[in-house]
C-alpha cells in the first residue's frame, strides 16, 4: 500500500525536472529534493497508521476492560497456567439464592426488564445433573410412563380375580293395543322388577391371562429401562454443556494472558525505541499483535455467553438466571478397566439391550394370548335371581344356577394362527435388533476407549510443549531486550505460547469427554 502511494508521486516529481538537468549540481540538488520528498510521505503515513492503531488499542482496551468487567469469575486453571494479566475490575460474588424451578407461563414478556440477566449462580457439575434430573420434561415423561404401566399390571390381574355383576331390571308388560282384539276390559299389562347377582371366576383360559400379567410386568420392565436411557442421554447433554462451558472460560483467560503477553511485547519495543536500538517497524508489530489479542479476546467472550445460554437451555431453568462453572479444570478420573471388561460391562450394563430383550418377552406372550384364541375357554360362574311383580300382591321368587361354562371357538378364519404367526415374526425382527444394537454398544466402547487413551497421551505432550514455551518466550524476550532477537521472535513465541496454552486445556477437556462417554457407554457413572 505504501508502495503503490509513493511510486506515483515520485513519478509526477520527475516529471517536473528542468529538460537540462545534466549539470552535476542541478542532478545532486533535484536529488536531495527526492529523498526529502520521499522521507515525508513515508514519515507522514507512518504516522497516520500509527495514530489509527493507537485509536483501534484503546478502543479494544476498552471493550476488554467492560466484558471483562460484566463476566463471571473465570474457571481456575491448572497449576502451569501462566502468571495473570494485569488487574481487571472483578465482577460480584455469584448469588447462592436456590435455583429457580420452570414456571409453566402462558404470557409472553412484554418489556426488555422481564428478560433481563437478573441472577447468576456458581453451579458445579453434579448440581447440573441434578438439576436437568428434575426439571427435563424427556425425563419426567418417562417417569409417568412407568406409572401407567405399573397400572396395567393390576388392569391384567384383574381378569384372573373373582368377578361379580349386579344387573336389575324393571319393565311392564302387556297385550297388544293396535293389533288384534283389544280386550272389552282394557289392556292387560303387569309390572315386575327383578335382578341378579352373577359371579365368574375363570379356571382355564389356555394361557391367557397369565400371559397378559407377564406381558403388563415386561412393559414395565421396559418403560423403566426406556427411563434410564432418557437419564443418560440427558446426562450426556449436561456433560457436554458443562464442558463446552468450561472451555470457553478456559479460552477467556487464555486470550486474558495473550493480551497481557501483547502488552509486555508492545512496553518493550517502546523502550527499546527510546533507548535508540528498536525500531518503529517493531512498535508497529506489536502494536497490531495487540490489537489482535484484543480481538480473540472479544469473541471468546463470546463464546463464553453463548455456553451460558447453552447450558441454562439444557437445564430447563429460568432464561433470566445465568450459570458458570465451580469445577477447575482437571482430569475427573482415571479408567480402572480394560478394553475386554468395558465391553462385557456394557454388555451387562446398557439399557437398549436389555429392552430388546423385555420386547421379544412381551412379543411371546403376546403369541400365546393369540393362540388363545382358537382354544376352549371355561369359567365357572354361579347366579341368584329375585323376581317381584308390582302390579300384583304375589309373593317374590328367587332362583340361583351354579355350574361350568366352556366356550370354544374353533373355527375363526384363521385369525388367532395369522396372529401368532405375526408374533413370531416380530420376534425375529427383535433378534435382529439386538444384534444391531449389541453391534453398536461395542463400537461406542471401543472409540470412547481409543479416544481416552489419546488424549491421556495428549496431556503429558501438551504439558512439555506448555513449558517449552514459556521458556521459548522468556529467552525470545531476553535476547530483544539485549539487542541480539528480533521482535519477529517475540511474536512467534508468544504465539506459540497461546496455542501451547489451548492445546492443554483442550486435551484436558476432550479427556473428561472422553472418559464420561466411556462412563455413560458402560453405565457405571463412578
């Protein structure tokens, strides 16, 4: 740019030269005029990109110092984090006020106070699961689940218990008054009331009932299984939230420290200015590796709002209470199992198993209740019966029947054998899915089992790397101020230093992913 600015001017200057300008003194004077002319267009554009990037600093100082200022306490680092930037204003102490419960509220906010951040609490990564535990809507659908189901145990028993019918009846009768000879004396009618005590109780059924109460308790079995991997799959969610939130305060004070590294480089190129051995060039370098600390900075403030949001989603908690995270950063845990064991306790452990299982149950009862269909069925049934006339003074009579039913239908169309059949089909596809799913229980194993262990091996690189360079960047520092580096050094250690920083905490933070992907493949949460 500075190039494309002082060619054309010197162009129109030589434009300018008297025609005879071959005498020595005329050539050596128009000369020093070039070089004058020259050295004030470089010196004036310097000077104005100068001033503007001076502008640009300030105004990012001033917007680190405000978001800073409106974050929370950031997440502690590990014990090799680097030294803190300079003094920022602290924000206040998070609230300890209990977490809202969801308020189910049909009315819209109407001004911008009734969404407005109003609380902000400190929460740890056990209270998020908690909380999500009671207050996800998936969760306590499954729950009421398990209620109706438990409902149906009792509905299926209920066909094998003593069943006892009142029925009662009042009518009157009488002769016809259109059709036929009405009678000289008038229509003769009587009234009568009467009713019936019946009692049944079933002796044989060919396996019905007995398959409809174990195929009530399987759909339990089920439900609860089906309860527990909703649980999971929330808890996954919450782990990832609370992670992506870490990170992003991890970033925060990552970006902090680079600024203040950025700050250091700028004093120093300053002095070294003063002193008469640096150089403007230098100034202007660390000047735009300033102003883009202070840019990384913004944006993973940024991200540090929207993993705020993020996790106050998942947690179903009123909008208007922000959280941040109490756990530091640190490995949660160590992996006691092998491969071949993590893989038999998943076998044992995950619930989508063990509900294909529970289906394939609950697929053979319903095989024999449909086979029932076709068979005899008897019930022994025992009545008592009072008849009274009103319109007469004749005595009541009552009678009572006791006995054996059979009911057998054995010609049907073929419909409780293509029912069975189907049964039996449903069967197999369940077979399959199992297998599908035991399939995929494996590999989850086995990729978050793979993915630990690198990045455990991540951890111990990027802690050696996270040394080297913060020496790197101690010495690059040393030999600038002695005259011997460069600030093309500095720059590139601090650089070096920033992404030395991020590796760690990133190798830290996809181990606790890791491990808790292996937990929840396992189903052992300790």
């Amino acid at each position: 740019m500075l190039n494309s600015r002082i060619a054309p001017s010197n162009l129109q200057h030589s434009r300018n030269y008297p025609k005879r300008n071959f005498v020595d003194g005329v050539v050596h004077r128009e000369r020093h005029q070039t070089k004058v002319g020259l050295r004030t267009i470089c010196t004036i554009v310097a000077l104005s990109l100068g001033g503007m990037v001076q502008m640009e600093i300030a105004t990012a100082r001033s917007l680190d110092v405000a978001a800073v200022s409106q974050s929370s306490q950031p997440t502690t680092l590990i014990a090799q984090n680097p030294p803190a930037p300079a003094p920022t204003p602290q924000p206040a102490p998070a609230s300890s006020a209990p977490i809202p419960n969801l308020i189910n509220n049909l009315n819209l906010p109407r001004t911008g106070n009734e969404v407005q951040i109003t609380g902000r609490r400190s929460i740890t990564l056990q209270e998020a699961i908690d909380i999500a535990f009671r207050n996800n809507r998936q969760i306590q659908a499954a729950r009421l689940t398990v209620d109706r189901s438990q409902t149906g145990i009792a509905q299926a028993r209920a066909a094998q218990a003593l069943q006892l019918q009142l029925l009662g009846n009042l009518q009157n009768q009488g002769s016809p008054l259109i059709i036929g000879d009405p009678s000289p004396t008038g229509t003769n009618s009587a009234s009568n009331v009467d009713g019936t005590l019946q009692a049944t109780y079933s002796i044989y059924s060919a396996g019905r009932n007995e398959s409809s109460v174990r195929a009530a308790e399987e759909q339990v079995q089920f439900d609860r299984l089906d309860l527990v991997r909703i649980e999971q799959l929330v808890r996954a969610q919450v782990l990832t939230a609370y992670y992506d939130l870490q990170a992003a305060d991890s970033s925060v004070i990552i970006n902090q420290a680079a600024v203040a590294d950025a700050t250091r480089s700028l004093s120093d190129a300053q002095l070294q200015e003063r002193a008469g051995v640096g150089t403007r060039f230098d100034i202007l370098r660390a000047q735009v590796q300033l102003a883009t600390a202070n840019q990384d900075l913004t944006n993973a403030q940024a991200q540090q709002q929207t993993a705020r949001k993020r996790i106050a989603q998942i947690l179903v908690v009123d909008n208007n209470t922000e959280f941040t995270a109490t756990d530091p950063v640190r490995e949660s845990g160590t992996w006691p199992y092998s491969l071949e064991d993590s893989v038999v306790i998943a076998f044992k452990n995950r619930p989508e198993l063990r509900q294909q299982i529970s289906l394939r149950r609950i697929s053979e009862q319903q095989q024999i209740i449909a086979s029932a269909g076709d068979s005899a069925q008897v019930n022994l049934f025992g009545r008592y019966g009072v008849n009274k006339s009103i319109s007469t003074s004749a005595p009541a009579q009552d009678n009572y029947s006791v006995g054996v039913q059979l009911s057998w239908s054995f010609l049907d169309g073929g419909a409780a054998g293509s029912s069975a059949n189907r049964e039996r089909v449903s069967q197999q596809i369940f077979e399959n899915q199992f297998t599908t799913t035991r399939n995929q229980v494996r590999f989850e194993v086995e990729q978050a089992f793979s993915t630990l262990g690198s990045n455990q091996k991540n951890i111990a690189t990027s802690t050696q790397a996270l040394r080297q360079a913060e020496e790197s960047l101690k010495l690059a520092r040393l030999r600038f101020q002695a005259g011997v580096g460069t600030q093309t050094d500095v720059i590139q250690a601090q650089t070096e230093l920033a992404r030395a920083r991020g590796n760690r905490i990133n190798a830290i933070i996809n181990y606790n992913r890791s491990l808790s992907d292996l937990r929840t493949a396992t189903l052992i949460l300790q």
